[in-house]
C-alpha cells in the first residue's frame, strides 16, 4: 500500500509514518515546514517528502490519503481540496493505526492532560524489559529506545492517548480510536480551549474512551483526580484499578535523597521499591499507573520496579542541555516541555526539591500552546511559578498582556517581546549555582543552544 501524509512532520504523524514504513507500505508525506530533525528521522526511512499541501502532489497517486488534524479547508490547504475534488480515498492518522496496525493487538492507551509521553515511555519500558517486546507510539523519544515509534514483535501495543480532536472532517477525540483493552487515566484538567469550550466537554470525550475498554479489560485511574471520578460516575463496564489514594501510599511517594526512591504498594503491604533519578511526585504518580497497566499482562510489580531502575526519561523532560562553569561555580541549563500551568508548576517544585536550598531557579518560558495564547489560563501563570526564584516570559505571539498577567510577581516576573531581548535579560540576572529551567513545548527559538553559547562566551571573557 502506498500512502501519502498530510501533516507527516508532527509527533503523532511521523510516528505512524515510521510504523507504516516498517510494516512494509511505501509512505510519502508532506508539512508545511519540513526541517530537522523529523525530517532527518523520516528521509532516513526512506520517506520522501514535499514542502507545502500543493494539489500537484495528487501526481503521486498513493492508495490513501492519511490526514493530520494540522489540516484544514480552504485555500492553505490545496492539496487536500484536490483530495475533494477527486473523489480520492482519504482517513484520518488513528483511523488508519486503528485499521492497520492496532487491529488484533493488546492495546494500552494511556490518556491525561499531563504526563502522558512519560508514562507511556516507561510503560513501554517495562514491557519490553520482561520480554514482551512491544510495539509503542510516543510522542517524544524515549531514551531507552532512541526512536518515537516501533511496531514491536509481541502481541502489546503501548500509544499515547491524545485527547485533542482527530481530524477537521472527525471531531472525536483521536483515543477513541484506539479501542484499548489497557486504558491509564493518569489526570484530567482543562486544556485545548480552542476546541473543548469546558472541562465538561472533556471529560464526555474521556467517557468515550471508557466505552470503549471491554468488561475483562481495565482501566488504572488516579483516585487524586475528582473529574476522573466523575467520568467513571457516567458508567463503566471494566475492573478499575486505582492508584495515588491511600494515605500510606501518598508517604511511600515522598522522595528520600538522591537517587530517589519509593515503594510501591497494594493494600497495606510494601511489593516493590524503586531506585530512580527522576523528580518529582508527578513521575512517581505516572510510575505507579505504568506498573499497575503492565500488571495487567502479567508483568509484577517486582519486575517493574527492576525496569524503573533503568528507566532513562524521554527527551525534553527536565533534560540537562548543558553547564558551563563559571568563577564561582556553574550555571545549568535544562529544556522541559511543560506549557499548562498545573505541568509549570510541578515541573519547577521537582527541580527545586531536588537543588540545594542556597541554589536559584529561573524559570523561563513562553505560553505556546493553543490554550495558553487564547489567554484561557494566564490567571493561573503566578501560581505555577510559586518555587522560582526569577520567572522570564516570552510575550511575542500573544494576544494578551503577560505583564499584566504576571504583575502579582513583582519584580520577580520579566516580560521581553523577542529571544534576544529574554536571552539578555537572563544573562543579566544569572549567577553563579543557577539552574535555568527553559519550558515550552515547542522549538523556543533555540534558546537553550544560545544561552549556553552567551554563558561560556562571557566565562571565556572573564
């Protein structure tokens, strides 16, 4: 089979189409902007791909057409009126998985507004560390596997499960496609203001998901999450297996020195001890919905835990870019995804549990997300940033004042228009045992490479 993407260069996207190409389809594909590195990934495949959604590319001929949610009608999007026109054959991206890779498959779909890559990756993990030898679809890169996708040899398929809708012609969200037989409902906040207009409406599409799971399969909810909680309050037709409840457990969470460890528990009684690098509760959290979905194949606890301990975090998750040492000492900088408020703030509590008292952290970062631009959430941006010692706001592209969003901050908060102006701005205020803490989830400008480069460069000088 021959198909042709629209939209290949997004996460979701280009997973499949490394899935398809290892499957043995030919997969050709087409972005707006094709650059690295999924397009390095994707051309070392094999792949070849197009700039632009021009209609020419209908020459191509493929079987079918997969259709990313980047895409739209109109005059941005020739191609895919070409597509109309002709009558051709076209799909969704989780429809065609659904159809020709998922089918026949254990699926474990792990869902929540936050920590969703994570989790996957270490459910993968822990999979593929008993023997199971999986196939999975991240969005990220898990480190121990070093690629987004693999199609895997054994009967489990580990995929993240995204919420946001499926396509422009299926409203859905895309993990109702999935059918899993193993579902994690690892949180549940308000996110996607452009297409959900409240939480409810959310929570109705975690329902659908719900619907889903067959009566001898079972979902692993987070009994902390009082949405969650109400989902289930809707219906449900499997065994649930909660997690992050008992006030035993919540202790077993707390961390205790480095490398930190917790228990993992059932009932009353200790089963499994982990030893990890990771920080912060809300890796434990995602930890113990990992171990009890890979229960459910009959991986033990025991042996999650042995995996945990090799676990390496997806790229971009608290991911140390670089330190340069300083008179003085040195400054750290790290790259992290977080953009909703809720993933801000218990990204910087993590770090700020895990540096010495006397150590700052500066907070940097941009409102990227489609939720964050529309403003939905600025309110919620001087809680986030509680544990930082600095916060630095990049202001371009926003159709809000984020100065004004963050005066309750003081003199803590700076809000640039441009990189430049921000990387200044951070570099005035750097010192000796900082750790600069950049969170967005997309490019940033490349504002971790810059401020290393300014960092040694004023080291060199001095």
């Amino acid at each position: 089979m021959h198909i042709h993407i629209l939209g290949i260069c997004g996460t979701f996207m280009g997973g499949l189409a490394a899935l398809a190409r290892e499957a043995g389809h030919r997969v050709t594909g087409c972005d707006a902007n094709v650059y690295p590195p999924m397009s390095d990934q994707l051309l070392a495949l094999g792949i070849e791909l197009s700039q632009g959604f021009g209609a020419e590319q209908m020459a191509l001929q493929p079987d079918v057409f997969v259709i990313g949610n980047v895409v739209t009608r109109g005059e941005k999007f020739p191609l895919m009126e070409a597509i109309l026109d002709a009558g051709a054959a076209y799909t969704s991206g989780p429809q065609w998985l659904a159809e020709h890779v998922l089918q026949g498959r254990h699926v474990l779909a792990v869902a929540g507004t936050h920590g969703k890559t994570s989790t996957t990756s270490m459910l993968a993990w822990i999979l593929e560390h008993a023997g199971l030898q999986p196939g999975f679809l991240v969005g990220g890169v898990p480190q121990n596997f070093g690629v987004s996708a693999k199609l895997g040899s054994g009967p489990a398929f580990v995929i993240e499960a995204d919420e946001y809708d499926t396509a422009f012609f299926d409203k859905r969200s895309k993990f109702v496609h999935y059918r899993p037989r193993t579902a994690v409902l690892n949180n549940l906040e308000y996110d996607h203001a452009d297409i959900f207009p409240d939480l409810a409406a959310i929570e109705t599409q975690f329902h659908h998901l719900v619907r889903t799971v067959p009566a001898s399969g079972r979902i692993v909810l987070n009994a902390r999450e009082e949405a969650l909680q109400r989902v289930l309050s809707r219906g449900c037709w499997s065994e649930v297996q909660r997690f992050g409840a008992r006030k035993e457990e919540s202790g077993a969470l707390r961390a205790r020195g480095e490398p930190q460890a917790f228990d993992v528990l059932r009932g009353s009684l200790k089963v499994a001890r982990v030893e990890w690098s990771l920080i912060g509760e809300h890796n434990q959290l995602n930890a113990l919905a990992a171990i009890a979905a890979a229960e459910h194949l009959g991986v033990t606890p025991e042996q999650s835990a042995a995996a945990l301990t090799e676990f390496k975090n997806v790229r971009r998750r608290m991911e140390l870019r670089g330190e340069v040492t300083v008179a003085g000492g040195s400054i750290k900088v790290y790259d992290d995804f977080a953009h909703h408020p809720t993933a801000i703030r218990t990204t910087v509590d993590g770090l700020r549990r895990r540096i010495a008292p006397a150590e700052r952290i500066l907070a940097i970062f941009e409102p990227r997300s489609n939720t964050m631009k529309l403003g939905t959430m600025k309110a919620q941006l001087p809680w986030a940033l509680e544990a930082a010692d600095l916060s630095f706001c990049h202001q371009d592209g926003l159709g809000w004042d984020a100065a004004e969003a963050l005066a309750p901050m003081g003199t803590q908060a700076v809000v640039t228009a441009n990189i430049d102006a921000l990387i200044a701005a951070v570099l005035k205020a750097a010192r000796p045992g900082d750790h600069l803490l950049c969170m967005s989830n997309g490019g940033f400008g490349g504002i971790h490479d810059k401020l290393l480069a300014a960092l040694a460069e004023r080291a060199a000088r001095s």
